[in-house]
C-alpha cells in the first residue's frame, strides 16, 4: 500500500505506526494530536507550511525500504 495526501492521518499510523518517527522529522508531532483523527495528510501538511510531496515521498521510500 502506498501512501498518499489523502490518507486520513489516524488510519495511516494505526497501519504503520514506525512512519511517525518520518512524521516528527518533517515537523508534524501526529500522535495524539486531536486533529490527526479526522485529518488528511495534506491538511496537516498545509497547516505547518510543510511540502507534501517531500513527505508522502519519504515516507513512501521508508516504507519501500523496510
């Protein structure tokens, strides 16, 4: 399964809870965060001034690689 900007942030991390460390190194702090249940990937990207095509390509590499 790929990753992608529309991926509710919640349901990507309940499958793959090693992609937070990705998270935290592109300034998202997710986990428990009360937006993350109904949050997309792009949203929260937007929110912190954050490049969603960076991210959903490294965490898509992190998950290739493993």
């Amino acid at each position: 399964m790929k990753i992608n900007e529309n991926m509710l942030i919640n349901d990507m991390l309940d499958k793959y809870p090693e992609l937070t460390d990705i998270l935290f190194r592109h300034g998202l702090n997710c986990l428990g965060c009360p937006g993350a249940s109904n949050e997309i990937l792009r949203e929260a990207a937007e929110g912190h001034g954050i490049s969603i095509e960076k991210l959903v390509e490294d965490l898509n590499q992190f998950l290739a690689d493993k």
